[in-house]
C-alpha cells in the first residue's frame, strides 16, 4: 500500500471540511453573531455607567469612587477576553475531532499535559520550572511513530503576595516522539543564546551571586541582614553546583559545521553517539527548523527511546476561528492545516521512522 504523502492529506482534509465542517460553521456563525451583540450590549452598558461616573468626579470623590472605576475598566477588558475563550473552546470541541481524523487516529485535548513535566526535565531542553500551563495538545500515530503536540508555557514563580514575580521559562511547541531505537546516552541541541536551558540556568544562577556578593562587602558587619544573605548565598551555590544523581553529566561536543556551530550549542554525554545522531543531513535540516515555523530559537534532545523538539513561538496556534471574525473565512483552515502538517512531517524531514545504527 503506497504511504500517504503531504498532497494526499490535504485533498482529505478540504473534503472532510467542505462535507462535515462548513456545515458546522454555518451553525456556529449565527452562535457567534449572537454572542457578539451581547459582548457589544454588555461593553456599551458598562461603558455608558463608567462614562456617568466620569462625568460626576466633580462631585463624587473618595477610593470607592476610585475602585469603581477600575472596576468597570477592568470589566471592559475581561468581558470581550472571556466571551471570546468560551465561544473558541465551544466551536473547538464542535469540530476539532472532525478536523484531525484526517491525520489518523489523532486525539485533541487542552490543558491535560499531554507531555509529563518529567520528560521536560529529563530532556535539560528548559531551566528551573515550577509552573505550567498548556493549551491546544495533540497525541497520535503517523507513519507508525508516536507522537504528542504540546502548545506549551513554562514560568518560574517566586515569592508570593505583592512579591510574586513570574519569569517565563518556554513559551511555544514541545513536539515529542518515540524513537525508533533506545538512546544509550543523552544528547541536546540548544540555540546559541538561549538562556533558559538546564546548562545556562546554572550560569544565571552564578551571576545572580554577583549583587549578593557586593552587598556582603559593602554592608557594615554589625548588619543583622548579612547572616541572611549569607544563607542566601549558601543557596545559590547549591543550586548551582548541586546535582541531580540521575542526571547525565553533558559535556559540549564540537562538530565540523561551522554554520551550525555558529548558530547552535550541542551537548552529550557520550560524544560518539551524538555524531551518529546529529549528521550533516540533520543539521541541515535542523537549520532550517527555525524559519519553517517562524521562530529564532529552536532545541532537540535524544534520551532514552524519545527525541524531543521545543519550539519558541508567541503565536497562538490551531485557532479555527474566534468570536471576532466570520468563521467562513478559508484562509483560516488552510493556516490551521499547514501548522498541523508542518509538525508531522518532522517524521519524514527528520526521517524518524527509520533505523538509526547506533
């Protein structure tokens, strides 16, 4: 039986859309229009109260005035933001299923974590990570090797109250799929100034002595802060000079590219089989990953039977429509296609369903 190529899902995919999609779109178009004038309704009336509050400022004074306001401000913000997020996720559970049938037997979730937090760590593709939040998944089978689609965002949360701070780790694609062959040895491809992987974070972490270090010399002795800091500094050391006992110590391995040398960093802990895994034809490849999905900042691991892809990307993905623009537009779809599909031709681009020999 002759293996489908790129042309023969798309013709698949316009069929099952003009047969089973546009009728569901005619439906959720007038859903959509509805609530659009009630959004409009809801915005005017919160509108016409805070313009009335304005207008009395002269005679109204005092913070519950000053609440008020903010109040019906913020109002204005998260009542367009919310309808549009119900009616996103309505028209998604009404046709996505339709939609990926095309591409096999492929399951489409939100939020689930589809990708477990440990498989992000063990790949050392991200720093330090406490928080997560994930979007569109996807998990399936094409041409018979397993994968999951993950719309992926990683913070750091620290502190807590007015001293909450929220750093982001990884915003983007996390593309996981199972290897053909069981990796011995671990090795990873990081973008040259990526500052947010398990290797750099450790340098963070050293700088961020820096400031520590010049407050303990310059502040008097008789400073009831400085046995704090010094704690603080205790700290830091161990974060950076800590390890994990399961983790494979990566040294950095020089291949001869220098166009790729230029612009990517490669890891391993076995030097020999990261030059089986990373050859000319997959650097070339790899190169060119950045500009097929629109990003600076691409990274690959190899551990254990898996090789995982992260992606940087601010744009929100798979989207078929929202509760702003007509829903018959086919610009659309043919976007939401060509997103799906330039992800599960990785498994051709970077021919993963052949055996590697290791």
């Amino acid at each position: 039986m002759r293996e489908k190529n790129l042309g023969d899902y798309r013709r698949e995919f316009y069929q099952v859309y003009h047969r089973e999609i546009l009728p569901k779109l005619e439906v959720f178009e007038r859903t959509r229009k509805t609530k659009f004038s009630q959004c409009f309704l809801y915005e005017i009336i919160v509108l016409s109260v805070l313009t009335v509050l304005l207008m009395s400022s002269g005679y109204i004074r005092g913070l519950y005035y000053e609440i008020a306001c903010g109040l019906l401000v913020l109002t204005l913000i998260l009542i367009p933001y919310f309808m549009n997020k119900n009616f996103v996720k309505m028209l998604k559970d009404g046709c996505m299923k339709s939609l990926t049938k095309v591409f096999g037997e492929v399951v489409w979730e939100q939020g689930k974590d589809m990708i477990p937090s440990s498989d992000l760590k063990e790949s050392e593709l991200f720093g330090y990570f406490n928080r997560r939040s994930t979007d569109d998944e996807f998990r399936g089978c094409y041409n018979d090797v397993n994968f999951v689609i993950s719309e992926t965002h990683l913070i750091n949360q620290t502190g807590s109250g007015k001293n909450k701070r929220r750093a982001t780790v990884f915003k983007g694609i996390v593309i996981s799929f199972k290897f053909n062959k069981t990796i011995k040895n671990k090795t990873i491809i990081t973008t040259k100034w990526d500052m947010n992987t398990s290797k750099t974070s450790k340098w963070m972490a050293f700088i961020s002595l820096i400031p520590i270090l010049g407050y303990i010399y310059f502040v008097p002795e008789k400073s009831v802060i400085i046995p704090t800091i010094i704690i603080l500094f205790v700290v830091v050391l161990i974060a950076i000079f800590g390890r994990n006992e399961k983790q494979e110590k990566l040294e950095k391995v020089n291949l001869e590219d220098p166009v790729f040398g230029k612009n990517f960093n490669v890891y391993s802990s076995d030097e020999v089989e990261s030059r089986y895994l990373i050859t000319t034809a997959f650097m070339e490849r790899f190169n060119n990953l950045n500009t097929a999905f629109g990003s600076r900042m691409a990274k690959c691991s190899f551990f254990e039977e898996n090789i995982m892809f992260a992606i940087t990307t601010y744009k929100n993905l798979f989207e078929i429509g929202n509760l702003f623009q007509r829903l018959d537009d086919p610009n659309r779809i043919t976007r939401f296609f060509d997103e799906v599909a330039s992800i599960l031709t990785l498994v051709d681009y970077f021919k993963l369903d052949e055996n590697i020999k290791l």
